[in-house]
C-alpha cells in the first residue's frame, strides 16, 4: 500500500534515498539489510497491509470438520497481501516503506518479541536408563514481530517452535505429551527409526490423544542427524498453527559430532513455516527474525527444516554454504557448495557455512513474494552478520545492534538519509 506520509510530503521534506554500493536495483534485499545509517525522520512508519489467503488453489484446511472457523489473522496458508506484479507504488512510497521496516530490524526488533521459540530443552529427569521429556501441548497466542496482533496459535511447553530436543544416538528415550487442547492429537517423530507402536499416526498405530490425557513415546535414538517431532493428526491444520519443534540426534562418537567434525562454532536450527502468520523463520517474520551473528574466520551449521506446505530456496548473498547432510544422512564425498538450496516440505538439510567476509548478508527465501512486496520486506527474511572479533557493539547494551554495527564496518552506504 503506498505510504500516505511519503506521498503527502512537501519538496522540503523530500527523501533522498541513495543505495550506492550495494546491489542496487535488486528486487530483493535492494541494501536494506546493509544499513549504516538510518535518520528516523527519513522512515515514517507503514502501514501494514492485511493478512489474506495465500497461493490460489490450495485449500484452506480450517474449514473442513471440527475445524475452527477461518479468520483473516489465523488461517494456515495466509501471507502478507503485499502487491504483485504490476501493483508497485511510486519509488518514493517504496523506499520509505522499505527503509522503515529495515530500521526496526537495524535496531533488533527480534530481541524485543517474547515468546522466543527453538529454544533447548535442558536436562531431561533419568528413570533408570530412560532420558524422558514432558511436554505439553498447548493452545497459545504468538506473536509474528512486534507490530500485529498476536495470533492464536499452537505450541510444545508454551512456544512455537516447541523447544528444541537434542540426544545421543544410543539413548533410550521417553517423551511424555499431555494434550492440553480441546481437540484431539498425535505426534511423529519425523525421521527416525521407530517401533511401529510409537510411530505417532493415530488411527493406524496408536489412538489419538485425548484432551486431558497423555501419551508416552518410547525409543531408542537410533537415526543421528536433523529431525523434528510434529503433530501427525489434523496435521495441515495443526503444523501450520505450530505445533513444530527440532529433535536433533548427535553421533555416539564424539568425534563425528559437528563441532570436531566441522570445526563449528555455532549449532543453528532453522524451522520454515508458511501457514498461520505467513512465512515464517522460527515462528517469526521480518523484521522480527533473528539474524545469524558470527565473528571472521568462524564456521557454523545451519540445519533447514521445512515445516510448511511450500518449498522454499535459501539464498546466502556473500559466501557460499557446504550441504554435508540431508535428512539427517552425511552426504560424505557427495556434499556440494551453492548459495541458493530448495528445501521441499519434511526435508532437512545441514549446511557448513565459512564466514570469511565481514559485513551484514542478506539470508532469505528466493521466492520473492515469500519475502517482499511493495511495502518492502517481510517473512522469510534474516541476515548472516560477519564481524571482526574484536566487535563487541550488542543489542542487549543499548549500543549499535550488531547487523548495523558490522554493516558500516564494512563500509555499507546502502541508505543514506538527508533532508533537502
């Protein structure tokens, strides 16, 4: 929707807005992401554009029975009503559009939503040889980012994503779920070598769940790599309002871990969804998401897993990222280099990304309505921020957020504002 703020100013409010160095003219990150400086007078806010149904065709799995009636805000499928091809405002409208959702993630609007998700799940109690986790599963509301409503959503322990499980190969689980909902469940875990009794499909291995009652899973962890455990009844409607979380399973040998394995820093689930509140990266949407924070010189992993409907390509702009697993199975001598990877719905992959060059990279969906319209960015947007080690600007101090410190150490001048 063009911006009435920009549209109505006078030539002495003008906005000059200059991308010089920085991928001008891209339709995507168009340097956003790249900020050094932001006058807030130059980024009157936008206005949101509403949520509606996403791609045509695809059927809206809140109307079928027992489903809740569908709502504009909480529809499995729903997407940022944007504008397509043919609908761009005028440059102006767009630019100041752009460059304020950009400011709020400049300024670390991923650390100000609670509610945080994928967290880790901790310690779990010991019953003899039995590593077991509860869980509960919940009706919650969720927030995308920190400007629309909250959603009423679904999650494990409270959140969406539900937190993250990790174990040894080798260990003997047991994962409690208490239904806590009004309708009834199942779980699967995504992935892994099971019992047929524990496999999570109501009506063919187990009964569902209940409301009020619980069902216990029990394992051995046998299939190391990227997994996940989701709901697998009513699962297009339940998924999508995010009952997701990540269930990781490290090698019993300590040398085949990532960390010795790869040599990497950081261990990053990444959980795509495209139902309830758009596309989403862990629950959240640009500018909400949160970016990837690693010093020169550091490798990390990234593990994609796709919990939605859609396939979506991850772009790394800067460097390219080493695949060295899919579906929790090292590729070994058949692992490859790129910068854009499909992930199609239920598929993980394990990405090794080389952090060599120090500045804020765009990180996002290479469906371009997926991540921009003509507001500018939203969705399945984030950055890969590269700073020099001796950095130690942080949000959390009040001082530069770390995207638009490491973005004007490497000398971004993606938008500078000036008043004429």
């Amino acid at each position: 929707m063009p911006n009435e703020a920009a549209r109505s100013a006078t030539p002495s409010q003008t906005i000059d807005l200059s991308r010089r160095g920085f991928l001008r003219g891209a339709v995507l990150a168009g340097g956003g992401v790249m900020a050094a400086t932001v006058v807030a007078a130059c980024t009157p806010a936008a206005t949101s554009a509403p949520w509606v149904y996403g791609p045509a065709g695809v059927p809206n799995p809140t109307t079928g029975p027992g489903a809740p009636g569908p709502t504009a805000e909480a529809s499995p499928g729903a997407s940022h009503d944007h504008g397509g091809p043919g609908s761009s405002p005028a440059a102006g409208d767009h630019d100041a559009a752009a460059a304020a959702v950009v400011k709020r993630f400049l300024d670390g609007e991923a650390a100000s939503v609670d509610g945080l998700g994928n967290q880790p799940f901790g310690e779990p109690k010991r019953d003899g040889d039995w590593k077991v986790f509860g869980l509960t599963v919940d009706k919650i509301t969720h927030r995308i980012d920190a400007v629309k409503d909250p959603v009423d959503a679904l999650g494990f322990n409270g959140t969406w994503p539900g937190p993250r499980i990790d174990v040894i190969e080798g260990d003997k689980v047991r994962a409690v779920f208490k239904n806590n909902l009004d309708e009834t469940t199942g779980i699967h875990f995504h992935g892994q070598q099971l019992p047929n009794n524990m496999d999570g499909v109501p009506h063919i291995t187990q009964d569902p769940i209940q409301p009020g009652a619980s069902f216990a899973y029990e394992f051995t962890a046998r299939t190391t790599g990227s997994h996940m455990y989701h709901s697998h009844h009513n699962a297009t409607d339940q998924v999508g309002r995010g009952l997701l979380g990540a269930f990781i399973v490290h090698p019993k040998d300590p040398s085949q871990r990532v960390d010795r394995k790869y040599g990497v820093s950081q261990d990053i689930v990444w959980i795509s969804n495209d139902s309830l509140g758009g596309f989403t990266i862990n629950g959240r949407g640009f500018p909400a998401t949160a970016p990837l924070v690693a010093n020169r010189g550091e490798k990390i992993l990234v593990r994609f897993m796709n919990e939605g409907v859609m396939m979506h390509p991850w772009h790394l702009h800067g460097m390219p990222m080493h695949v060295v697993a899919r579906d929790g199975y090292e590729l070994g001598s058949a692992s490859f280099r790129c910068d854009t990877l499909g992930v199609n719905p239920g598929e993980r992959w394990d990405v090794v990304i080389d952090c060599t060059e120090p500045g804020a990279w765009a990180f996002h969906c290479h469906i371009l309505p997926h991540a921009e319209g003509q507001d500018g960015m939203y969705g399945m947007v984030t950055a890969l921020v590269v700073q020099e080690p001796s950095a130690k600007t942080t949000a959390s101090t009040g001082a530069a957020s770390p995207v638009r410190a490491a973005a004007a150490a490497a000398g971004s001048t993606a938008l500078e504002c000036r008043i004429l």
